[in-house]
C-alpha cells in the first residue's frame, strides 16, 4: 500500500497502464484497500478463472472477464459488501465498475495460482493446532482448545488464513450442548440391551460393549488415531433397523440420515471432506458373476477411511484439471447376508451378531415393546448434542486412553492393528461411560476385559492372511481331472500326488504348479509347492479376485512364521512345453493332510531337485 492508504495514484508508467482521463479526474488514485477489509476473500486463480470466498464462505470460481457484471449485484451484494465498494464510486457518486474488477481480479492473482489439492473439509471433527479439536457444523467452526476455552469463527473468517485448510460452508448442524454427564452414557448402554447381542467370551463382554464404545469412537472423526468400522451380522426378526436408527439418533448432532439404498458414486459424494459417523442399513452382499458388488465396491473406499488422512480419490473434470476427494471417519454397516470381509477389511472391521429377539434378553424381565423403542429413539435424538459435547471436551481424554490401551494389548502379544482396533472400542465406551482417565492399571484391566474379543476373532479367523487367502484359492481351483465321480480341485491332486505317488506331474505343470521334495538350499525341509510367477493357467485362476498379482500375495504367508517361510527359485523353471518362469517355493508341510506329515523321502516321478536349479 503507497502513503496515500487505500488509494495508488495512477499515472502513465503503472502497471496497470495509463488512466482514462475523466476517471483520473474523478477519483483521482487507484483504490487499493487491504484485503482484510473485503467480506469478499480472494483466494487464487487458474486459467482465465478467479477463485473467491464469498461472504457466506461458499468458494466460488469465475471467469475474470465476467467479474465486474457480478460484483454489485452478486458477488458484494451484502450490506457489508456494499458499503466495500463505495472505494469505487466518484465524486458523482457512480460506480466505476472497472476499477473495482482490476481491483478483484489482482488480489485473486496476487493469492497465488490455486491448488487443487489443498485440504478441505467438511462437516465433522477435526484435528487443530497444538492439540486443539475443530467441529465444523456447516457455517462456522468451533475450536476446543486443550483447556476448556471454545472460540467461534465462521466460515469466511476460517479461510482468510493462506496456508490452513479451506473449510466448506454446508448445511448447519446442531450446535453441541455442555457434556451430557456419565449417567447419560449409562442410560445408552443400558438401552441397548434392549437387543440381542451375541455373547462374547464367558466374562459378560457382549456385542452391546461394542457398540457402545464404537458409537462414541465415532464422535471422535478426524481426531481418532484409528477409526474402525462396525458390521453387525442381524439374523432376521432381531430389529437390526431400529438399531441402526437409535444409533443414528444418539449421534443426530453430527452424522447425517441412516442410508439404506445407495450407489459407489452416492456414497462417495456424501462422504467427500467429511469426518463424522455414517450409518447404513440393508448393507447386503451383492458381489456375482459379473464381479464385486455396490457393497464390495463401497468397501473398499471404508477400509481406507480408517488410518491416516483417510481415502484420497483423484479424478478428470471436463476442463482438464483434476477433482479430489478424500473420505475419513468411522461406519456403521448392518445387514442380515453382510459381505465376506478380506484381510485389510477385517483388519478394519469390527463384526459382531445380532440375534433374533424371540426370547427376553438374559437380565431383563422382557423385551423393550415398539412404544418404549420409539421414545428411546427420540430421547436419544434430544441428548445427541450433549453427547458431541462430551466427545469434543473428551478428546484428549480418548487419546491417551487409546494409547494406554494399544500398550497393554501389544504387551499381550497382539498385533498392532488388532491393538489399535480394540484400543477404539475400549478409549470410546469408557469415555461414555466413566469421567476418570486410565492409568496403567486401569489400561491392564481394560486389555483384559477386551481380550475374549480378541480371541473370538482369532478362534473365527476372522483376519485371515492375504497369501493365506491366495493359497486357498489356488488349491481350491478345477484341476480338469476327474476324481470317482466328480472332478478334483488343485488341492486334491496334489495331496493323491504326494500320497499315493500318483503321476500327475503334467497336470501340475499345465497349472504352473511342480513339487519338489528334497531339503532347500538353505537346509530347509520339503515338500515344497513351485508356483510360477507368470503362466496363462494361473492368469485364470487369479482373474477376478483380489490376488491376481498371485506372486506378490503369496509372499504374505511369510508372516505366518518361520515353518511358512517361502523362497524363490534362483533359476527359471519349465512349467509345461514353452513356459519358462521364475517360481514361488512354498513349503507344504504345514498345509498338507494326512500321510504325508514328515516323510523325507523322493517319491518317483517326482522331481529330487528343480531341473534348472
């Protein structure tokens, strides 16, 4: 700014070229207030286009030429914005609409060229500065400062700052209420054993323990160091739907409606920038010949919601720039025939089961009637902005609970993304249900209240291992052979091939399979499973599934331990005429059946040594 403040004298060598005569005798200078003083916040350009923060904090983007035709009528047509543009009206009291359109346009420029990529968020919860806890509730945000101390800024105001997030304007939520005491927390533990969870170990823990802690975790959005989802497996009769509904009501200052229809595109769009629960019902498999599913689909943009900075999808628009979305925050997904979860969903995935409400819940005198269920709901609805209250003030509380926990369970030998999984179920019941933090006691006590889950889980195989998975698959595969009756898969020719000395050598290699049954070069005993790295057979076998780049899947079995270990193959093989490849050994010991356990021997014909070794 020059020493004649919000003014610049115009003259022949400005950069902005040579005044026109009467404006220079009507207004003299070129009007040049400071940014801070527009309601309106230029916040970049590209192209031929401005991009700008109304006052209201919707972001805009504008042809630069369109510019001064929109700026009294639109783009500064609040009571504040009006009175902004009176820099450009000259002594006859008429606005000099291209003046104050330079005036726009350079401080757009001057912001810099726009980022594409710049984080923006949406409704939810999200992390701040030195441990501070920002809700956006769609027109304003409010921060939480470590504390107690809540300030207020709306949207506009948010976005003044050059190098912070861009904060979306959206629909306004509820405004979150002081902390709803524990005895509310209580209230929604005890309601939900209005339903019928299944039980989980034989020391009372049961799936209503999950839910709760889940349904405060939830809260947490961004803020949570992990956020795992939640599937409940609903037999029929159960009243999955009215749980899915009382739950949504519990966080109805916060999430959105329960959705039980939706499309990969819908979902996508409805979880864009967003950190806060999601509720859906009638989450059915539908994975069929033709491939995966909607749900299966969906799943995948879940399963990386859950650490770090959540899913980031990148996509063309028709003006040849790229869209991002981004996905964070915890799910609620219940069906009756829910999808079959892989490795990285189930890693993610929390499942419990619902059952059908035919008897009483044990501890009850009788079932909850449709009347009391309705009034649950609407008394859950009132308290759900308390309830973000607690959340928002108890977030640090959460934290170092979760942290406390992750250790104890990790002591315990579980692995950290099970730790992490429970350490949320746990951090989020207990800050429903107790105002004291953990101390490492409590953190012990809380492990070990939690570990049947864990051992249910791995009783279940619920986290399976991808190579594991791959393997399966692979045995499980048409031989083309018939068998008595019927026709044999991979697995069973092979097993009749070690066992009964069979020939089936050919077979094998037209599969991209041999065996090789001597001691490895390092010492390690047979038999070992030779699987090629590249052959047309196994692209079949692996087309369609989650391992198709079957090598690099297979390498997880590794982590089964040291008796898994598998190698590779220092030379070429031949698997079948004109099929050269490299190979994954896998030692068969540990899967094989029957007769075969701890023989040494060489079979005939089958190879001692891999011809090429």
């Amino acid at each position: 700014m020059s020493d004649f403040g919000p003014y610049d004298v115009l003259s022949s060598g400005d950069a902005m070229g040579e005044a026109e005569p009467d404006t220079e005798r009507m207004l003299g200078a070129f009007p040049n207030p400071t940014v801070s003083e527009s309601p309106v916040v230029p916040l970049g350009f590209f192209g031929g286009k401005v991009v700008f923060a109304m006052p209201e904090g919707e972001i805009r983007m504008e042809m630069a030429a369109k510019i001064g035709g929109m700026l009294r009528a639109d783009i500064y047509a609040c009571a504040k914005g009006q009175a902004f543009l009176v820099y450009w009206r000259d002594s006859a009291d008429k606005f000099q609409r291209e003046l104050a359109s330079v005036w726009f346009v350079r401080k757009c420029r001057e912001a810099g060229y726009w980022d594409a990529d710049r984080v923006q968020r949406s409704l939810g919860v999200w992390p701040g500065d030195a441990g501070d806890v920002i809700l956006h509730r769609g027109h304003e945000i409010w921060r939480y400062a470590p504390g107690g101390d809540i300030t207020k800024l709306s949207i506009a105001d948010a976005l003044r700052n050059p190098r912070g997030p861009l904060y979306r304007l959206a629909a306004t939520r509820d405004a979150p209420e002081k902390a709803s005491p524990v005895t509310k927390g209580q209230w929604i533990r005890k309601r939900l054993d209005a339903w019928r969870f299944e039980a989980i170990g034989a020391d009372g823990l049961t799936g209503a323990d999950v839910t709760a802690g889940w349904l405060m975790a939830s809260h947490m959005g961004a803020v949570s160091p992990f956020r795992g989802h939640l599937l409940i497996n609903a037999l029929a009769g159960s009243g999955k739907s009215t749980l899915v509904e009382f739950l949504n009501a519990c966080s109805a200052a916060l999430a959105g409606d329960v959705m039980d229809s939706f499309s990969e595109a819908g979902i996508k769009n409805e979880l864009n920038g967003h950190a806060r629960p999601v509720h859906l019902d009638e989450a059915e498999a539908s994975s069929g010949a033709n491939g995966p599913g909607v749900l299966e689909r969906v799943l995948e943009i879940i399963r990386r919601m859950a650490t770090g900075n959540g899913g980031s999808r990148k996509q063309g628009d028709i003006g040849g720039g790229t869209v991002s979305q981004t996905a964070i925050g915890c799910v609620l997904l219940a069906g009756v025939n829910p999808p079959k979860l892989g490795s990285a969903d189930a890693s993610r995935i929390m499942e419990i089961r619902l059952l059908p409400l035919t008897t009483p819940r044990i501890g009850l005198e009788r079932m909850a009637s449709d009347e009391e269920l309705h009034n649950s709901i609407e008394d859950a609805k009132a308290l759900a902005p308390a309830l973000l209250g607690r959340a928002l003030c108890g977030a640090a509380r959460f934290k170092a609970d979760f942290d406390a926990v992750k250790m104890a369970l990790i002591e315990l030998k579980q692995s950290p993304r099970a730790a992490d999984l429970v350490a949320m179920l746990a951090a989020g019941r207990r800050l429903l249900l107790f105002d004291d933090p953990l101390d490492a006691e409590g953190a012990d006590a809380e492990a070990a209240f939690w570990k049947p889950l864990l051992v249910e889980r791995e009783a279940k195989d619920t986290v399976s291992n991808p190579g594991a998975d791959a393997l399966a698959h692979l045995m499980a595969a048409d031989s083309g052979q018939h068998m008595h009756d019927r026709r044999a898969t991979l697995g069973e020719l092979l097993q009749k091939h070690l066992d009964l000395d069979a020939e089936y050598d050919g077979v094998l290699k037209a599969h991209g399979l041999k065996v090789f049954k001597g001691a490895w070069e390092d010492g390690a005993p047979g038999p070992w499973l030779l699987v090629a790295n590249n052959h047309p057979a196994l692209e079949r076998i692996f087309e369609r599934t989650p391992w198709r780049d079957w090598r690099r899947s297979l390498a997880y079995i590794d982590v089964l331990g040291e008796d898994h270990l598998t190698r590779s193959c220092p030379k070429a093989q031949r698997f079948g005429l004109g099929v050269i490849s490299r190979a994954t050994a896998i030692p068969l010991t540990p899967w094989l059946e029957g007769s075969f356990h701890g023989v040494t021997h060489v079979t005939p014909g089958v190879t001692d040594q891999p011809n090429e070794f």
